[in-house]
C-alpha cells in the first residue's frame, strides 16, 4: 500500500517529555552525519597515506604506521558510534515521522538497498583491513583500502540523492526514480558533503598522529601531508552558493533573513567552515604551523559545531514541509489540510489519550488531541519550542487568529489543518496550561467566535505562504 493512498493514516504516537520530537531526531542525526562522514573522509585518506607509504622515501614508514593505527580508530568510532546511531535515527525516525520515511523508502527502495549494499561493503572491507591488514602485500593493502573508500562514498552517493530529494524534488515529485534522485540540489549537495567528509577526516588524522610515539618534525610531516585533504574547503563558498541558487524561493528567504534562527545557523556554519579552511591552508599548509594534539581536538570540536549547524539549516529550509510539495511537516498532504479543514482534526484519530482524565473537559481534550495530531513535531507544550511561552503574551483573540492563520503567522509553518472548534480546544488548551493546569475549566462555545474563526480559516485558505503570496 502507498504511504499516500486517500485515506488519511494515523500512526501510534510516543512523546519524548519536555524535548520536542524535532530536537531528539536533530540531535541524534547530527551525531550520526559527523561520524558517517568521518568514516568517509577517513577512507579517503587512508588510501592517500597508503599510497604515500607504498611510494617509499622519507615518511614512507612513518604513514604506513599512521593508516595502521588510524584504522583502529576508524573502526572503532565509525563502525560501533555509527551503526549504534545509525539504528538511532531509524527508530527515531519512524517514531517522529512514520508516513515521511515510509514515502522514502517507498520511492527509492531499490536505491536505498543498493545503499545498504554499499554500506555492508563498507564494512565488511573495513573489518577484513583490520584482522588482515598488515599481514597483506602492498598491492593487496591498496585494494582492500580503495574498496573501503569506494563502498563509503557509494552509500554517501545513494543517501545524498534520497535526502537531497527531500528539498528539491522537482515539478513532478512522485514521478521517475531518477529524475528524483539527480534533483536540482544532487551534485552541491553531494561535492559540498564530500569535502566536508575529507576535511572531518583531515581533521580526525591530526589528533592521532599527535598520539604516535614519533618525533615533532615527523609528525609535523604527518600533519602537513592530512592538511591536503582538507584543502578543497576553498570551494566550499562556492558550492554553497550553488546549493542556496538551486533551493526554492521560500526555502531562501528562511536562511537569509526569514528565519533569524536559521540565519544565525548558516552564519555558524559559514564561519567555523571558513576558520577550519583557513587555518589548514594558511596556517598548515602555507605558513607549515605545527597542529598538537589539543589544537587538532579544538578544531574537530569547531567542525562538530558547523555539521550541527548545517544539518539544522538542511532540516529548517524545508519547512513547511518535510517533502517539498508533497508532505508537511505534520506528515500531512496539502489536499489532506483541505479534507480535515471540513472533518476536523481528530475525527479519524482512533488512538485515545494516555492521560485524557487529566483535563477537566471534553473540549481540553480535543485540544490535546490536536496538540498531538498538528503541533508536536515541532513544539512542546511546557519544554523546547513551548506552546506556552511562545503564545504567552498573545491576547485570546490574537492566540485564536494566529492558529487559524497559522501559514501567515509563521511563513515556515504549514496551514493549521482542521476547523473552528478545533481552533478554539487548541487555544483553551493552551490557556489552561498556561494558568497552571486548574482543576476547572469553563468550555468556550460563543457562536459569534465560532463563525468569526471559520472566517479567519476561510481568508487564509489551505495553501502555504509561498502559495498565497504568489496568488497575490
């Protein structure tokens, strides 16, 4: 069955307590991303310094003890961190947005298994390196080597243009495979990647060479020689201009001064890149700057900080979908807002409330039912993003107008998908939260605010913001 047949699915929720289920996956896929391109730049350098080695000449012994201990590293941090997150962010993912992956998995299911094909060869490459690897001939070495490297940044090749869709998935989003997958934002999104992934292992290198038992000039050497590979980060201002010239109109406006959270992001992100690239070409490679161990861990620290960054931005200039065109955020169809703005929210909702004797009324419990079904992906009621504070200042009527109005009130979200009673639970659920959760609570039922929400919802329509200023 499609994850977009007409009737409109309901998925068993789980909360994560006062951290927004944006928050859980964000946090867990940024750490999953740092360390999967860590394992890709690491085989790419490892074949680099393996290929220095099996030259000969001075540092030729020295590199070879590098890839061998580095190896070490790689698996351990790659393999065990990154296939636990990895598990992670699936189990996360299906528990935030069950209908979007499954729309994923359902269009690019072959592109996805041939992913995992190149990961299990990543891997098993990797371990067969490890057990068997210095007992190899040289020739034998470098193979074993380019096959790791090959199969990493295979899969980052296959994930790249199943994530990148996501964004940019072209007029026709549900039409061929291929046109999906080399969508507009494919290839800098994919040479953007590849240099991150070449600099993390760059970086990566410099703090265990500071651990090899070698002379200072020698590691020095080492040091210089994994300068190289975070090089490219020279072209990284221009691949992101490609990649902002590619993205949609509404998608640009969020990172350039729509959204002052996503802009400040992209600012951190630009500048950690650009301290990083400096400080390996300048200071390393032109100005031959020793790095220690801790200076290597700081920098590390510092491309931590700009993956964290652009990963938010990726995830931000989406909104308000979480397939452009095709989903919202609230794993929603816009034809869907449109069925539900007639139904309500929740008139399909067959799964009750764990904790519905907690509210006083029949309408509060409508209200967390909607809070449930439209909002708790992106907000909490008391704890990150909070309903609560957010609206805290907002009069009854304003609290009202500005769900109901919801793509006009924050461009980035999607329109509010359900009715005027359904206006109205949320907006006195949020109230009563916010006056300290009373044992009592009088049900808000004026006929006269009723028409005037169903007016509000009737201006603003079912399109998203982009939609309507363009109709405009």
């Amino acid at each position: 069955m499609s994850p977009l047949d007409s009737t409109i699915p309901h998925f068993p929720i789980n909360t994560f307590g006062p951290a927004m289920k944006g928050l859980v996956i964000g946090g867990i896929g940024i750490l999953h991303v740092f360390l999967a391109q860590f394992a890709i730049g690491g085989g790419l350098l490892l074949a680099y310094f393996e290929r220095t080695a099996q030259r000969g000449g001075a540092g030729a012994a020295d590199a070879r003890r590098f890839v061998d201990g580095f190896f070490q590293v790689l698996v351990l941090v790659s393999f065990v961190l990154g296939a636990l997150t990895g598990v992670a962010m699936w189990f996360t993912t299906i528990e935030v947005g069950t209908r979007t992956i499954g729309l994923m998995v359902d269009r690019f299911h072959w592109l996805w298994a041939t992913e995992w094909v190149c990961f299990s060869v990543e891997v098993c490459a990797g371990y067969a390196y490890v057990r068997v690897g210095r007992r190899l001939d040289d020739r034998a070495r470098m193979r074993l080597l380019l096959l790791y490297a090959a199969a990493a940044w295979l899969s980052l090749f296959f994930i790249n243009g199943i994530l990148s869709w996501q964004l940019t998935p072209g007029d026709n989003p549900l039409g061929g495979v291929w046109q999906g997958f080399f969508n507009a934002s494919f290839w800098p999104s994919l040479f953007f990647r590849t240099i991150v992934a070449m600099a993390l292992g760059s970086l990566a290198a410099c703090v265990v060479i500071n651990t090899l038992d070698l002379p200072r000039e020698r590691k020095a050497a080492l040091v210089r020689r994994a300068a190289h590979l975070a090089a490219p980060m020279v072209l990284m201002p221009v691949l992101a201009v490609w990649f902002v010239a590619v993205m949609p109109a509404d998608s640009r406006s969020w990172i350039t001064g729509g959204s002052i959270a996503m802009t400040m992001f992209v600012g951190i992100a630009a500048g950690a890149s650009v301290l990083i690239g400096a400080y390996a070409v300048v200071g390393i490679l032109v100005k031959r700057l020793y790095v220690n161990g801790a200076t290597a861990t700081l920098l590390l620290a510092l491309a931590f900080g700009a993956t964290g960054a652009g990963e938010f931005v990726r995830e931000g200039a989406r909104k308000p979908y979480t397939v452009r065109g095709v989903l919202y955020s609230t794993s929603l169809t816009p034809e869907e807002v449109a069925t539900l703005r007639v139904t309500g929210a929740v008139a399909d909702d067959p799964y009750p409330l764990r904790d519905a004797a907690r509210y006083p009324t029949p309408q509060l419990v409508r209200g967390a039912r909607v809070f449930r079904a439209l909002c708790d992906a992106c907000h909490t009621m008391a704890g990150a993003n909070p309903l609560v504070e957010l609206t805290h200042t907002w009069t009854d009527d304003q609290l009202r107008m500005n769900v109901a109005k919801l793509q006009r009130t924050k461009g980035f979200m999607p329109p509010f998908a359900g009715n005027a009673e359904d206006v109205e639970a949320l907006a006195q659920l949020v109230r009563w939260e916010d006056a300290g959760a009373p044992a009592t609570w009088s049900v808000q039922a004026d006929p006269a605010m009723h028409a005037q929400i169903t007016r509000w919802l009737d201006e603003v329509g079912t399109l998203p913001s982009s939609s309507a200023r363009r109709a405009r």
